[in-house]
C-alpha cells in the first residue's frame, strides 16, 4: 500500500476514534520502529518491551498524534524518547546487558555462518549509538539520508556525516572481513 | 563513484548477509491487545481540550500569584500602617504622605500645599500670602535659635598659636 494513502487512512481513523488505527499503525510502524529500537537498544527483549510501551503512548495521545505534521516523524520521536528513558533506568539500576543476546540474524536466502553474524553484531554494537541507528535505518531499512534526517529531526549533512564515520569504524573493525 | 563509495559499498554488502528480525506474530498480537485496551480506558480526548484546559491553568495560577503577591505586600506594610496613623493624627487631617517630614516647618508648608486644592484667582492669591508669611517666619525662628558657635566648635579648628610654641 502506497505510504501516503496508509497515512491517510490512519490520520482518518485515529480523528474518528476508530480502533481499527491499531492494526493500521501496525502495519505502517512496527517494523521499521522494531528495527529502530534493537540499534538503539542492542536487544531484542528490550526492543520488544519499549515497542509495546510506545504503542499505548501513540494510543492514548491518539488525538495529538492525528494533528500531527509528519506521523511518523511524531512516531519515531516517542519511540526514541521511550528507549532513552529505558536506557537511563538500566543506567541507574546499573543493570548489567547480557552481550551475548543476538538482535540480528542470518538470512534465510542466503545462509551464512553465524559466527559472521556474530562479528558484525559485535562491530555494530561497539559504534556510538547515534551512529548506529543511522547505519541501521540506511543498510537495512533502506532509507534515504533526507528520510533518516527527517525522520530524526536531524540536518542531512549531520546523518551522512555520522554515517560516513559509522562506516569509517566499522571499515577498521571489520578489516578482515571486506578483502 | 569514487573509492570511498565503493568500499562503503563493499561493506554495506557485508553487513546486508546479516538481517534484522521482523516482529513476531505473537509479539504484534501481544502490543496491539494492550494497545486496544488503552484505546478503550483512555477517554476521548477532545482536541479543542487541550488549548482551554493550559488556558484554565495558566489562570488559576496567575490567580494564585497574585493572591501570594498580596499577602506578602501586606504583611510588609503592616508595620508602617501605625506609624503613617500617628504622623496623620500629629498632622491634624493632612493626608499622610509617602515620606512624611518631621521638621514643624516643613509639616506647615506641606500642609499649606495639601489645602491649595482649589484654582481660582483670589484662592491662589490667598495661597501665596499664606505662604510668604511662613517663609518670612522661617528667617525669624532661624534667628531666635542661632546655633552657638562656642559648643558647635569643630575639633579640627586650631587654636591660636601661644608663646610656648615652636615656631
């Protein structure tokens, strides 16, 4: 389904207090926001649990959400705060993250050996997160720099420069590996 | 395309052999329940709401700034009230003045300026003798009191110098 309309649709149902809007924000957010939170957060059990806490905020300020300019600029802004607040508590309950938790996988079409995977959870993992999040939504969502900036309420200049020194990083620790 | 981008290209395609998970079903299942229940106990929120409820607030808490404001200007004027009732008693109907002076001349002049309320030709008149006579007073009761010189001396006058001394 063409974003747009999607967004249309949504906006239609959540200033008609529709419910149906659930499954619309679903099918518009969750993946993207999904893959979102596991580069910011490194884990997949805690991406799941900000996930569902950013879904009942979109929910209960539904009606901010179908005034707003950008939906899923709006969306992403809750989903970013909601992880950097969870990210505070851990720091606070000084809660050790278990490293050996796997957020990302083989692909089925064209299966490698896990340790690759390993490796590059690993290089990925050791980047600052903000670029971090951004390789993430440039590789494996696919998204333009203008995209990520606007999505992130970022200037362009500074998303491709944190992707260039993201790459830059990720050259050095995946050395062996690109030959 | 330069070398730069080809090696970003080459490592884009590295990190593409590895793939992030897609939410489960029972992970969709699970957030939009507790979604749904959110919708149904979170009431309807009208969006005209918003603005008139920040506007209620912000009045109350003016309201309540103000009343502060006031009890504090009170209590700190409380202890000048008694002393501007005196000096209006010692004035005799004057009305009691910001700062009210305390030389009996002065009062008389104040007093006089406080009564010229009415401008007409023969009142001002009036007004301006009045007060030529309390400024002719003013010289005479200065010289009735002439400040004596002798225990008004100041102690940095030298006395004259005697026979004893050196020069």
């Amino acid at each position: 389904m063409d974003k747009n309309l999607a967004e249309n649709e949504l906006r239609a149902a959540l200033a008609s207090d529709d419910p149906a809007a659930v499954e619309l924000l679903w099918n518009c957010y969750a993946s993207d926001l999904f893959a979102f939170l596991q580069a910011v957060l490194r884990s997949r059990h805690d991406a799941e649990d900000v996930l569902q806490t950013v879904f009942v905020r979109i929910v209960r300020k539904r009606h901010r959400l179908a005034g707003a300019r950008c939906l899923d600029a709006y969306v992403y802004r809750i989903a970013r705060n909601e992880a950097s607040r969870l990210a505070r508590c851990r720091k606070k309950e000084q809660t050790v993250r278990v490293e050996s938790e796997s957020w990302l996988m083989v692909r089925q079409s064209r299966p490698e050996p896990s340790d690759l995977v390993e490796q590059l959870q690993a290089a990925l993992a050791r980047l600052p997160q903000p670029q971090r999040e951004v390789i993430v939504m440039k590789v494996y969502k696919e998204r333009t720099f203008l995209d990520i900036s606007r999505l992130l309420g970022l200037p362009a200049n500074t998303v491709a420069s944190r992707y260039r020194y993201g790459m830059e990083k990720l050259r050095t620790l995946l050395g062996n590996l690109i030959s | 395309m330069n070398d730069k981008d080809t090696r970003n290209k080459r490592l884009e395609e590295l990190l593409r052999k590895a793939r992030l998970p897609e939410p489960s079903p029972q992970l969709q299942e699970r957030i939009t329940d507790a979604a749904k229940r959110a919708w149904n106990q979170s009431p309807l929120e009208l969006p005209w709401l918003i603005p008139v409820r920040r506007l209620v607030v912000s009045a109350a808490a003016a309201v309540v700034l103000i009343g502060l404001a006031n009890i504090i200007s009170d209590r700190a004027l409380s202890r000048w009230g008694a002393s501007a009732y005196a000096a209006d008693q010692q004035l005799g109907g004057v009305e009691p003045l910001p700062e009210i002076p305390y030389n009996p001349f002065v009062r008389r002049l104040v007093s006089l300026g406080i009564r010229s309320s009415v401008i007409d030709a023969s009142s001002l008149s009036s007004h301006v003798e009045s007060l030529k006579r309390v400024l002719d007073e003013a010289p005479q009761s200065g010289a009735a009191n002439p400040p004596n010189p002798d225990n008004g001396r100041s102690g940095l006058i030298l006395s004259p110098p005697s026979a004893n001394s050196y020069s």
